[in-house]
C-alpha cells in the first residue's frame, strides 16, 4: 500500500473488485433475466422491489466504506488493535442492520408496494419476492463487510473468490427453484428470491472461512461493541449510505412520476437500473480500491502517492463512463432484449437509455471526487454531492419535464443532474481534496 508503484496498486486493488461487483450485480440481473419468463407483471415487481434491494447493499457498502478507511489508516499507523476493533464492530453492524430489513419483511412489505401500483397481482408477485429477501438478508450485509475487510489488508482476490462462488449458485438454484427442475417445486418469483438469498449465505460463510484462515494482518476475536469505532464508522460510512440510499428513493420517486405516463415506462427505467450496473459498478470498485489507498498514503504521509492515487482515478473512471456511454448508444435495444422486452418497452426504452447516458460523461469524475472527500475523513462533502445530483436537481427536473407531457424530455434529467454535481465536485476537489493532501 506504501510502495509499490500507485497504477499497477490500483490496478491489482480494483480488477478483483470490479469483478465482484459486477458478478454482485448479477444477482438481481439473474433474478431479472428468470422472472421476465414468467410474465411482465412478475418482471415490473421485481423492478418496483429494486429500491429496497439498493437500499439493503447501500447499508452494508456504505458502512463498509466507513470500516474500510478506519481499517486502512489504522494499518497505515501502525495501530494493529484498533484496526482489529474496526473489523470486530464492522461485522456487529452488519447484524444490527440486517435486524432493521428483517423487521420490513415481515411487516412493511405489502404497504411498500401498495405506494408505488394498485395492480393486485404486481403486489403480490412484489411482496412473495422482497419479503423473502429482506427477511434472509443476512447473508448479504456479512459478505459484504467481509469483502471491505479484505480490501483493506489488499487481499481483493478473496472479494472475488467468495463473490464468483455465490453467483455460480444462484445461477443454478434460479431455474430449478422458479421453474421446478430437477423434481424441485416450481416456486415462480418466490424461487429467484430463495436461490438469490441461499447463494449469498453460503458466500458470506465461506468469506468469514477465508477471513480466519489467511488474512492474517486482520484478527476477529471478539463481539464487544466499542462505540468510538462504531462512530468512527459511521462519520466516514453513513455518507456512502446516504448516497446509495437516496438513489433508492430516487428510484422509487421516479417510479411514481412515470407512472403517470405508464406502467411501461416504469418498466423501462427498471431494466435500465439493472443494466447500468454493467458500466457503474467497474467505476465504484475503482473507488472503492481508491479509498483505502489514498486514507493509507494519507495517513503515512505519502502526499505525492495520495494525489497520484486520486488523478489515475479520476483518468480511468471516465474512460470507463465514456465506453458505456457508446455501448448504450450502440447496443440500447439488444441490452432490453435480455428481458424479454415488448416493442413498446422497446420504443420508449431505447430513447431512455441513450438519453440518460450522456450523463455518463460527467459521473465517472463525479464518484472519484467524492470518493477522495471519504478517503481524507469528510463525509460531508460527498453527501453534499448526492443531495445535488439527486435531490436537489434530479428530482425537482424530472418533475417538471414531465409536466410537458414529452417522456423522452424526462429522462434529461439524469445528464442535467450530473452537469450541476460537476461543478461542486470539482471546486471542492480542488479546494478541499488537493489543499489537504499537500497541507
């Protein structure tokens, strides 16, 4: 983390983690993929259950953040206990926040689709599907915090071992469980959400295996909550929560706003979020690399390394967002394609896509910048940031382009919002990230 050459660091940091993340994201593209023959409706409910799907991998990346710059600067100081304390709490956290969706499966599930359709069988295809989910959700916030842990000692490939292995799972259990083969009963969309939860159950053991028995740098001994960790967590995490978590009721907003247009449209913006995670997801597991080693170099004064960590960053993350951008330009109708889209998912999907990702321009800067705000211990700034691009703008623009009654105008929202947290993200990138590294 201190020597070896910034780009080939990255480069080794965030491969693995980019390729757990978007094997991560397949979970619900795999859902997604089964569920779509089955019929529409089951297709628009796990689309309306996305956002609480978010939420529960926001929490868990979000606090994962927050253990993986405590972990990391710890190591960088030397101060071997309390980056032990660090992961100890990180893993209390995690069941303490799976109590939270545990609690929602059991009694929210029904309300939360009842606000978005009155569709009685969407409901119940949404409510058999998320209730499961979040009920057995433990597995995912464990792994999840797991993975930050190796990410901070740089063991990455343990991400991607425990990651790959959960998703060859559930890409077994998913057609046996929906459709019944192999003498199993046909479970329709209850099956996708028992093979999603059982696949990240077993990863998450087998990442605590591989936890205990080769990362050595980090020892798990005890389960004793040690609130100045817990706090310190959360200063730096809950930003990173709040960020993801307000993209789930942006999604959630948005789905009440093209609803008035159709529930087509609705579906459309669903299939795009599981889409998107192709492109956005390489750019956070860039970040997520980025974190710790910027807080390591920080916090062992190796200014230089922590700027170049930054600027490599920033480089790679918008060459990534700029070949999305052309995938999406060149290849919007095959991508609906995976889900069985209907033409006329395809004639208001396709302009959707291709609109939209003309913001891709801006978001790969945008999500490293904030990320170096988390990295140097201010939370606040990349908050500042997500209440911009997806309060502040997004919803309020998305709102009134739709009073035009023109859907295509909508979408537009999305590349404004990205335009308007440009220019907070680099003023503050300049006079906050670069100022306090050199300082």
């Amino acid at each position: 983390m201190g020597t070896k050459k910034i780009n080939r660091l990255l480069f080794e940091m965030s491969i693995p983690i980019m390729i757990s993340m978007l094997v991560q994201a397949l979970y619900n593209i795999i859902d997604s993929y089964f569920v779509s023959q089955i019929n529409e409706d089951a297709f628009a409910a796990v689309s309306l259950a996305f956002p609480v799907q978010y939420m529960i991998t926001g929490l868990a990346v979000g606090t994962g953040v927050g253990i993986n710059a405590l972990l990391s600067r710890s190591l960088g100081q030397k101060k071997f206990e309390r980056a032990n304390r660090a992961a100890e709490n990180g893993l209390i956290l995690a069941v303490f926040h799976y109590l939270i969706f545990l609690v929602f499966g059991l009694f929210l599930s029904e309300t939360f689709f009842k606000t978005q359709t009155d569709a009685a069988r969407i409901i119940s295809y949404g409510v058999d599907y998320i209730s499961i989910i979040t009920t057995f959700s433990v597995g995912t916030f464990v792994l999840i915090t797991v993975e930050r842990i190796f990410q901070s000692t740089g063991r990455t490939i343990y991400t991607m071992i425990t990651q790959i292995f959960g998703v060859v799972i559930n890409i077994i259990l998913d057609p046996i469980l929906i459709f019944g083969y192999l003498g199993a009963p046909a479970m329709g969309i209850r099956g996708a959400a028992v093979a999603t939860v059982i696949a990240q159950i077993i990863a998450a053991i087998l990442g605590l295996f591989i936890n205990y028995k080769f990362n050595k740098e980090v020892t798990i001994r005890n389960f004793k909550p040690d609130f100045k960790v817990i706090k310190e967590i959360y200063r730096v995490g809950l930003p990173s929560f709040i960020l993801i978590g307000i993209t789930s009721l942006t999604i959630y907003f948005m789905n009440i706003i093209l609803s008035g247009f159709s529930s087509t449209a609705v579906a459309a913006l669903g299939a795009y979020f599981k889409l998107r995670s192709f492109i956005f997801l390489p750019v956070f597991g860039l970040n997520n690399a980025m974190v710790p080693i910027v807080a390591y170099n920080y916090g062992a004064r190796n200014k230089e390394r922590a700027l170049e960590a930054v600027h490599l960053s920033i480089k790679i993350a918008t060459g990534i967002m700029v070949a999305g951008f052309v995938i999406i330009q060149i290849f919007a109708k095959d991508m609906l394609m995976i889900f069985n889209a209907s033409e006329t998912m395809i004639s208001i999907g396709v302009p959707a896509l291709r609109i939209i990702s003309f913001a891709y321009f801006f978001a790969g800067h945008n999500i490293v910048t904030s990320g170096s705000f988390q990295a140097l211990g201010n939370g606040v700034l990349s908050l500042n940031s997500s209440l911009i691009r997806q309060v502040a703008a997004l919803l309020p623009v998305a709102y009134l382009l739709s009073l035009t009654g023109n859907l295509n105008l909508v979408w537009l929202c999305y590349p404004i919002s990205e335009a308007v947290d440009l220019v907070y993200c680099r003023y503050y990138l300049v006079n906050f990230t670069y100022k306090k590294i050199k300082n």
